[in-house]
DNA sequence: GATGAATGAGACTTCATTCAT
DNA sequence: AATGAATGAAGTCTCATTCAT
C-alpha cells in the first residue's frame, strides 16, 4: 500500500463508525480531523470532498458487517445451514453491529433519502447485492431439494425486511431481545422449509 | 382558534414532510420560512427553537399516519378484523406515505439515535403506544376465543418490525410490492391464528 | 396622575435599576416588559422607542440619589455641616446605591460615552448640576466666613472625582471600606478648611 | 512571529480602542470585520469568541497605557520621584488616552459590572496589581525614610480613586483641566509627605 | 503530501420596532 | 390604551472548502 493508500484507509477506518451513528449531515469535517488527528487539508487531499469520505465510509461499514458472514456461510455445504448460519451472526454480533451505530444500510438508507444521489445509489445496489446472495442460496436449496418449493423473491425480501426492521426497534427501544426473537422466528420458519 | 394558535398549525403542517424527508439537521430554518412563507422571526415568535417546530412536526406526521387508521379499527368489532383493518391501512396509503417522505418512526428513530433527546424521547413514546395498542387487540382476540393462544408480546414486536423494515426497503428499492407482499403474508399468518 | 401618566411612572420605577445595571444596549425590550409584566405593545404605546425609556430611567436613577440628601442639606444652616451632610450621605446609602447598580451618573457617562448624544448630554447636565449645588455651597461658606479661602473650582470637581472614582473601585472590588476611607478624609480636609 | 500569532496581534491591536469605546456587549463582530478587514471566519479562527478577543483587547488596552509609564517609573531612584513620574504619565499622555477611549480599567469595570465574569475578574486583577505596585513603592519610600509614615492602603486607593474619578470627569465634561489640576493636587501632596 | 489560515456562505437566534385588531 | 403576531435587520457562530506555503 502506497502512503496515500495507507492514509486514505486510516481516514475510513477511523470515522466509518462516526458516519453510521451521526449520518451524512450529521458528521462535521471537524468530527474527520478530530477522529483521525489529520488536518483539513489532509482530508482534502485524500478525499475529493466530504461526500466522497461518507461513501468509502459505507463501503467499510457494510464490509464491516459481511465479510465475517459471508466467509462463515462459504464453509456449510448445504442451503440450510447456510441460512442459519447467516442468521445466526445477528445473534451473535448484534453488540458490536449496536455499538458501530447500527446497520450501516439501515442507517444510510434513511440518511440519504433526500439528496446525495450517489450515497444512495450505493446503498440501494448494496441492497441488491445482500439479496441476490439469499436468492443464490435459496435457489441452491430448492435445486439440491434441501428446501420445499417457496416464492424466493417473496422470501428473501422478507427475510431482509424482519431483520432490518428488527435492528431498528431492538436499537432504538434499546432491547436487543426483539431481534434475537424475530431472528429465533425465521429460524423456525427455515427449519419448516426443510424436505424431510 | 386564536391567531397564533393558526400560525403554529400552519408551520407544522407546512414543515412536517420536510422534517421527515430531510430529516432534523438536514432541516434548515430557510427551509421552514420558504415552506410557510413567514419570516425567521415569526417561527421563533411562535416556537422555542427549531427543536420545538421538528417536536411538533414529528408528532404531526405520526397522527397523520394514525388519525384515520384508529378510526377504521375502532369501528370493527373483533380483534381479526381489527388485525386485518390495521395492516390494510398500508396496502391503501403507501402511496401518501411515501410522498410524505416514509414512515416519521422509522425516519426520526434513525435521525435521532445520536443526539436529539427530547426527540428520540418522542419516538420512543411513540413506538410504546403504537404497541401497546397492538398487544390491546391480541389480548381482546384470546380472551374472546376469537385467537389461538400465542405470545403477544413477540408476535406484536415481529408485525411492527415487518412493517416498517418493509417500507424501508419498499422506499429505498422504489418497489411498492415488497411491502404488499408483506402485509399480506401477515394477513395469511393472521388468518391461520383464527379460532375455528 | 392620569392613566397613561400611571403606566409611564410604572416602566420607569420597574426598569431604572435595570438600566443602571446593564446599561442602555444590555438592557432588552424583554428586560423591560419582564420587569413591568406589560407587553411590547404597551411599552411603545408610552414611549417614543427604547432610548426615551433610557432617559427617564437615568433621570429617575439621578432623583432616587438626590432627593433625599438634598432635603437634609435644606435643613443645615451652615456650609461646613451642609457639605459632611452631604458626604455622610455616601456613608450611610452606600448600601442601596450599590444594590441599584451604582452610581447612574458614573454608569451612564461610560455607557453612552460613543454614540446616544441624547442620554450623553443629560448625563452632562446632571453632573453640571451636581458641581453647581456644591459650589454655590462653597461660595455661602466663604462669604459667611465660615470656610477659608480656597479655588472653589477647584474643590468641587476634586470632590466629585474622588466620590466617582471611590464608588468604581469600591464596588469593583467589592470593597465598601475604600468608598468610607476617602469619604472620611474629604470631611477630615473640610473641618480642616473651617475659619476658628 | 508566525502568521496566526500575527493574525491575532492585528485583530487586537485594531479593535482594542473599539472595545474600549463601545463595549463588551456594544461591539459587534461587524466591528472587528470592518477595522481588520478580515471575514467573520478569520476571526474565529483566531479566537474562541467575542469574549475572547474583549479580553485580549482590555489586556492590550491595559498594558497601551502601563508599559511606557512603568519602564520611566524603574529609572527613578527615589520613591518620591517614582510616584512623581507615575503621576506625570497622566499629565502628559491624556490625549492619547482620550483619543483610545479613555481608562480601559473604568470602562470595563463598569462594562463588565453585570455579566461577563471572565472579563470582569481580569480588570479586578488588574486594580489589584496597579494598587500593589504603588503599594510597594510607597513601602520603599517609609522603609528608606523618604516619605513621612503613612497609612498605605488608604493613600494608595485614594490616589487611584482620584485618578479615575479624574478621567471620568474630564472625558464626560470635556475639560481636561479638572484632570490636570487633581493630579497636581496629588502632586503636592506627596511632595509634602517628604522627609526633610 | 501536508498544513492550517482564510474564506464566504449560510446556520440558528434575537433584536427593536410596527401595526392590525 | 393595550395587545402580541409579524417583521426584517442584524446579531454570533460554524460550516465545507480552498490555497499559499
């Protein structure tokens, strides 16, 4: 990694979580300079702009979030299990995922609703990408007959939509037993889809 | 209504969308002023500060989203029914919520999750009473026989966080049928928890 | 007293120590109507604007000092008791002077000294005033015998400098002893003047 | 000096004169603008607040008429001749004073008496460090038998009361004669506390 | 590549004053 | 006479961004 690179990194690292609790608006260049101990315009030369910071902030945020997950799934050899595991890592990881702010697409979702057009592109394509990976998985268990025959389209949106909505009520209401529960539930719901 | 008692509606009607679309920081005074066509000094004649006006405006929005809603269900006379006029409330008005910039819970509880009291206060407030409503009906239904013995208190956290991680992704997506298709797979669930 | 008469003496009773204390910009529209109970409406109903009140305050803040000592110098027959009549004045009211906000000659001449020529020529007057009464008292001492020759001129404005002054320091410091001292050594300087 | 430092230096030195004629409350950053021709942003840049630059003003304006008088004081070997020259500054100087705005100690007293504690504590400490320095000088006079045996504290205040008090006067009157004349009077007093 | 002083637009807020009621 | 809602100018301060060094 070139200096810049290094620089470049360590400004995203450091104020990624900034971004996701205090949103776009929110998060001042002085929250930037305060996190990272760089200047202004060490940020200016890294970074074309704020915006630009916020998006690569996003990226990391939603990495943050899926590269464990996605390595973990990688390793079960059925639909099933793959599911569950995903599941599973909302279980287990929803303190850290609380104490970086929350889901960074829930987060940034509403965030950006009106105006940055290019934070919100890169959510909404975030979004498509989580849910095809579902779809991929839910189209291999129905192929591998590991799964009774569903409407995938129907069931992954919801599956995004329960979690998402979990985080939400769980964070703000501040009892994280929402989400475990409705977590528990799809689990169940999964486990039912199984051909025996 | 005496005069200013006028002029207070008046800004909160015209400012409610705004503060749900762009959000209370992203919420400028000039927006307000060019909103109602009143001058800055005429707002802080009739409101604390800007906090008072997004106070209002939250609770504005969030009636508009009840007021009819409430009605309809208190008209009906079992908990099923009750049940099933609630969530096809959003399967007719989605289309004026969206407009309205989305659900004021679900934007407000994000917008506020880091500073904000007073406001964060509100939605949380608001969140209660929205389920403690729900939790109303479904005790009504198994007291009645009209319901399956379920647990109440999962089940009406798992409808609130369907819905609004539905209009999420409906909103963020532009895609209306994630959110039908939700509703009505709570409406099936429903349905099946009928006491024959 | 008419009505009108009744509201403008009200304001300028409530609002006079006010002024003396925060001066004529520190002092608000709602410094006024708090400490009158009557609205903005009411205070412009009485008073051409702001500064007017600030006159009248001033006037009245003077007169609140004057009335008395000048009454009690009425009653002595000669110039040497009326002056220590004069000085012990500050000995004995020096407590109330200070919870007014302190000498309204003193305050008013720094306050307006830029700008506000209307208030700033008054409080010229009123000093001029001051140093007249002291000096016709001068002059019956000297013709009467009663004192030895001096620069009356020169006395007066040397009185009054040392009372201004010790009235700055004295409540500057919060040292009421300063402002007794110096008064004490003036009246030990007029026995010392008095013809045997 | 680096350039921030000078930044700063300049907005102190054009605006101390401003904050001694108008006021804490009665100078506006317009002010400071206009006389450094510097933007609003510039000046916070350099300075937490207003509050801040009205305090490193009266430090400046303070120090404006105290640096001169001190070094001629120091060359003097005699405590009279010491008090002598002290007291001549006055006789000398009173017109770059006036044209400054008059005595930064009388001023700010009277502009801080209400509110603004963080200045009102710096022109306290001001008096106090004034008065020591006469304190001492008195006391090296008595110790070497140059001036007959006195009360100190009580000369010293009064000496500083009649100072102020002085300006006060020939700046609202416009006669700086009643300045001159009391300083000689003081004058001859001290020459008459010589030791023969 | 980094600095940080300076910018200038615009943020929130408060002021004295007016005027329809 | 009194009200108090509305004004509009001006207040203090902070923002993202630029640029000479």
């Amino acid at each position: 990694m070139v200096r810049s690179e290094k620089t470049r990194q360590l400004i995203i690292e450091k104020t990624a979580s900034i971004f996701n609790k205090k949103g776009y608006t929110g998060t001042y260049l002085s929250d930037l300079t305060n996190a990272t101990g760089l200047t202004k315009g060490s940020i200016y030369g890294n970074f074309k702009d704020k915006n630009e910071v916020a998006l690569e902030a996003f990226k990391f945020n939603y990495k943050f979030q899926t590269r464990q997950i996605i390595d973990k799934i990688e390793k079960e050899d059925n639909s099933v299990n793959k599911l569950i595991t995903f599941l599973n890592h909302y279980k287990t990881s929803f303190k850290p995922i609380f104490k970086n702010g929350g889901c960074a697409i829930l987060n940034t979702a509403v965030d950006t609703d009106d105006g940055n057009e290019l934070l919100k592109k890169e959510v909404v394509k975030t979004i498509h990408n989580w849910h095809k990976k579902i779809v991929s998985i839910l189209i291999e268990g129905v192929n591998k007959n590991e799964l009774k025959e569903i409407d995938i389209d129907l069931f992954s949106y919801r599956m995004i939509a329960i979690i998402e909505g979990s985080i939400l009520l769980a964070k703000t209401l501040n009892k994280p037993e929402i989400l475990l529960n409705n977590i528990e539930h799809l689990e169940t719901e999964i486990i039912q889809l199984k051909q025996k």
